[in-house]
C-alpha cells in the first residue's frame, strides 16, 4: 500500500473518531447511532442525483451490508447494555481487523505480505489493550459484554468485507457509499422507532446540530475507506480505520480533559509498531 493511501485512510480514522467525540456523552446509544445514520443519509441523498445508478452486481452485497449494518448496531447496543462503553468498544475493534484478515485472505485470496499480516495482528493487539484498563477482572465482570462484542466484531468484519466487495462489484466507490449511507438510515430509523418511539425523536430534535456534524463526518470517513477497499487489500484499509479507536483517545486527553494512563501509552506504542510493520 502506498504512502499516499495510507495517509488519506488514517485521515478517514480521524473522521470517524472526530464524530464519536461530538456525539459523545448525549445520551442513549440506541437513539445516537439512529441519529447519526438519519443525519448521513439526508447528507448523501442529493449526491444520488450525480453519480451512476451501481451496476446490477453491486446490489447483493448493497442489500447484504445493510442487514450486517443493522446486525452491527444491534449487537453493540446489547454489548453497551452489559458492559462499559471503554471496554466493550475497543474491544469490538480490535478484534474486527484480525477477523478481516483472515476472510480476505482464506476467501478473497488477498496478497498481503507476511511482515503486513503480522503488523495487522499487532495493530489489532493495541487497540484490544485500550479494553484493560482496570485490569483483567473488570473486563471478566461483564462476560455478556465480552460476548456481544465479539458477535460485533463479526459484524465488523461481514460489513466491511460485503462493503469492499460490493464496491469492486460496482467499480464506482462513490456511487456505491452514497446508495450505501441512504439505504442503511432507513431500516435503522425504523427499527429504532418501533423500539423506542418518541425518545428517538426526541433525541433527534435536540441534538440534530450534533448529529449533523457527526453525519458529515461519519459519511467522509466511510466513503474515504470505501474507496481504499477499492484501491488496496481490504485487510490493510480495514485495519487503517480501526486507529479511529487511537485517535479517539487522543482527542479525549487533548480537548476532554482525560488522563493519559499507563495502558493507553501502551496500547498507542503496540499500535505504532503495528503501523511500521504494515508499511513494509
């Protein structure tokens, strides 16, 4: 992968960290993903009017990351029922690039260099000890926690696959993450809707300024990753993205006033290495 690329999806994982800092600490998880996929759909509906209508190739896989989208959601917002969001979160992550991995390359049959795979491996590692903090026995406190995040990893890495896929099929990224973001803010919103009714609107009306900028910079993010699926092995981009996790806790020291433990130099050190060893 080139410099290039790899600097334009860290700038994606950027993004996607920014958005998970205006959205954080405003209330129930549920009520903000369903916001932010409302708000990213709206952002990307004109955009269908200027780009082509995706191949007829492209559309299993549209359909297929929708329902692994909605999968996503749910099984994260079970996993934050049972577990604390700064254990079950990176958690989640962490796990997803390694699972990734091993479908691009046991079933896309991806040439990914031996020194990459392990830097895959090891970026994964770091991200997964940001989940430590207060030891093993408080991550062990909450084993319904641990077991929804691994089924969302699997979430992870089904969308992020079907994602990477779909977007070769349909040899145009940016018609396929524009069909993507519209089509996945509809079932959401109405699953949340039925399950929660007026609190989703509620919670939309009051944090809509939020949520906007939040969708803005969710749709960046992904369309950027999208696009890199398009041009570099999915494992490689997949695992790029999850450094969001990083830069999320480094936005929390800078802006948020959160204290730079032990752990969390650890896991960014882990996930430094992990970089150097991707890039040769």
């Amino acid at each position: 992968m080139s410099l290039a690329v790899i600097s334009i999806v860290l700038a994606s994982a950027m993004m996607h960290a920014g958005w998970n800092a205006v959205l954080r600490f405003r209330g129930d998880r549920v009520a903000l993903m369903t916001m932010l996929a409302a708000m990213s759909a709206l952002i990307a509906l004109p955009g269908l009017f200027f780009v082509d209508f995706p191949r007829a190739e492209a559309w299993p896989w549209l359909a297929l990351s929708v329902a692994l989208h909605v999968g996503y959601n749910v099984f994260l917002a079970n996993a934050y029922a049972y577990g604390e969001l700064g254990k079950i979160y990176p958690l989640a992550r962490g796990t997803a690039p390694m699972l990734t991995l091993g479908a691009s390359i046991f079933l896309l049959g991806e040439d990914i260099s031996p020194l990459a795979t392990l830097g895959i491996l090891v970026l994964g590692l770091g991200i997964v000890t940001l989940s430590l903090d207060g030891g093993l026995k408080a991550l062990k406190a909450s084993p319904r926690g641990i077991v929804f995040a691994f089924i969302t990893s699997v979430f992870i890495a089904g969308y992020t696959m079907s994602d990477g896929i779909g977007a070769r099929a349909a040899q145009d990224a940016h018609s396929y993450v524009l069909w993507l973001f519209v089509l996945d803010g509809i079932p959401l919103l109405l699953w949340a809707l039925v399950r929660q009714g007026r609190a989703t609107g509620q919670m939309i009306a009051q944090n809509w300024k939020a949520g906007f900028v939040a969708g803005a910079l969710s749709l960046g993010a992904y369309w950027i990753a999208i696009w890199g699926f398009t041009v570099a092995p999915i494992a490689l981009v997949a695992a790029l993205r999850e450094t969001s996790v990083i830069f999320a806790v480094i936005i929390g020291v800078v802006f948020l006033g959160e204290k730079m433990r032990g752990y969390r130099i650890l896991a960014i050190g882990i996930v430094l290495a992990g970089l150097v060893l991707m890039r040769f």
